[in-house]
C-alpha cells in the first residue's frame, strides 16, 4: 500500500468515525454553542417555591430564581425559556437535556455533585426566625420570654435549641402547616422556619405584616449544569460573579428574601 492509498484510508475511516460520533449523538458542540445557536436558554424552575419560584397574580412564574434565570439570559444575550419542574424532577430535567441549567433552590452535596456539575452560588437559602415588622429583634437575646414555633425535628428547630435562651417559649409542632397555622392564629409570637416555606407563608398572609429576623442556618442556593458541560459553568460562574461585584445578587435577595446575598461561595 503506497502513502496515497494510505491517506486514503485513513481519511475514510475518519470519515467513518465522525458518522458513527454523529449517529450517537455525540459532537464537538457544547451547550453553551447550542444556546447561542438557537438564542434560548432553558431553565429549569420551581413554581412551588416562594420567594423563590411561584406563581403570580398573572399567572406567570415570578421570584428569585425567576430573575436570576432572566438575568443569566440577558447576559447572553438570548431569550430565556422557563422550564417547570418540581424538586425531584430538578436534576433528571438536566440529564435529559429537557433544561440547560437548573435554578430551583438546588443545593450542593456529594451525591449531586456524581450525577450534575455545579456552577457557583447565587442566592442564600436558610432557616430562620421570622415575626411581625412591629416587634424588634436584634439578636437571639430578645427572644427571652417569647414564644417561637419550630417543626419538631426540623433544621430550624434543631438550630434553634442551640442559640435561644432558656426562657424562650419554643413550641413544636408536627409539621410546618400546623407551625404556620399557629403563627397565623396568635398561638406563637415567632415562627422558626426554612427561607422558601417562611416566603409561602408571608405571600399568602399579607395580614401578618411579618418579616426575617434572626439566621439560624446558612444553605445557599447553587446553580446546576449538565455533567462535562465546562463552556456554560464557565461562563454562568463568570456572570454570578459579575453580578456579586455590581451588587445585583443583593439587589435581588434583598428584593425576594428581605436581606442581601451576602458572601456566598463558588
């Protein structure tokens, strides 16, 4: 075989080769190139999640996430497509490609991180004590002699045991429906809850007047990426850290959650 018969060859099997890449679905083309392609970004949101992701007036999903979602989209400079999911549909919707990114109160751990890739954190998510605007609280100090209502067993109520003084009246309840009711109705003065379940609760009780107070706990929210997709984390990472130094990452915390971002990690 002469060296023209064997570029030859070589030349068909690399023909070959990118067929049988091309049949399988597999190219060279990343998420991020498709994104820019087609002009849309698909993220995946929770509708059932205040102040996170909910449902407004109008029908239409709103919150942080929301914002968070568009604000990733205008930066690149692509029309955003929201893509509902609820929290055990999050990671599946990215694996299935139903979703370029995920941004629906998705928090980090091992197990998550086999299966998806994380770009960096872009809001906080935390258990915390909430109360009406009328009564101040400064630190957990104040709350002696208060009546706070807590989840038996819950994050927040284990976090709440740690730090409030021994006179604080800590009521616990079975589960966060019948904490929120006893809030609701006066029984507790206080209610100790989790930033999304709290966030639910003050949309639906304008009434309460109620607002943050006290962190008990710090669990900040990361957004996903498709396993190997390095392009689109890389840029996402480059858009939250743009908008942590411009201060739009506490523009919208302080929007949705009542506090700023504050220094969350990559």
């Amino acid at each position: 075989m002469n060296s023209i018969q064997r570029n030859k060859r070589h030349f068909s099997l690399a023909l070959a080769l990118t067929a049988l890449l091309a049949a399988n679905g597999v190219h060279a083309q990343t998420a991020l190139d498709d994104i820019l392609k087609s002009k849309v970004l698909k993220v995946a949101v929770q509708t059932d999640s205040a102040p996170y992701g909910f449902v407004g007036t109008d029908l239409k999903p709103i919150g942080l996430d929301i914002d968070m979602a568009n604000y990733i989209g205008k930066k690149l400079g692509v029309a955003v497509e929201l893509v509902p999911v609820v929290s055990a549909s999050r990671i599946p919707a990215l694996q299935t490609r139903k979703a370029d990114l995920v941004i629906a109160t998705l928090g980090k751990n091992p197990d998550r991180e086999k299966v998806i890739d994380f770009a960096s954190a872009y809001s906080p998510f935390f258990q915390a004590v909430f109360g009406p605007k009328n009564m101040p609280v400064k630190s957990f100090a104040d709350l002696a002699g208060k009546s706070v209502g807590a989840t038996r067993g819950a994050m927040e109520d284990q976090e709440l045991g740690k730090v409030a003084p021994p006179s604080t009246d800590i009521k616990r309840f079975e589960d966060n429906n019948a904490t929120i009711a006893a809030f609701v109705a006066g029984q507790v003065q206080f209610v100790a809850l989790g930033a999304s379940v709290a966030g639910n609760m003050m949309t639906k009780n304008p009434q309460l007047s109620s607002e943050y107070k006290l962190l008990l706990k710090e669990s900040p929210n990361f957004i996903g990426v498709a396993k190997g997709e390095d392009k689109l984390k890389a840029r996402v990472n480059e858009i939250v850290a743009e908008a942590k130094k411009s201060g739009e990452l506490d523009t919208m915390a302080k929007k949705w959650l009542g506090r700023p971002a504050g220094d969350l990690p990559l």
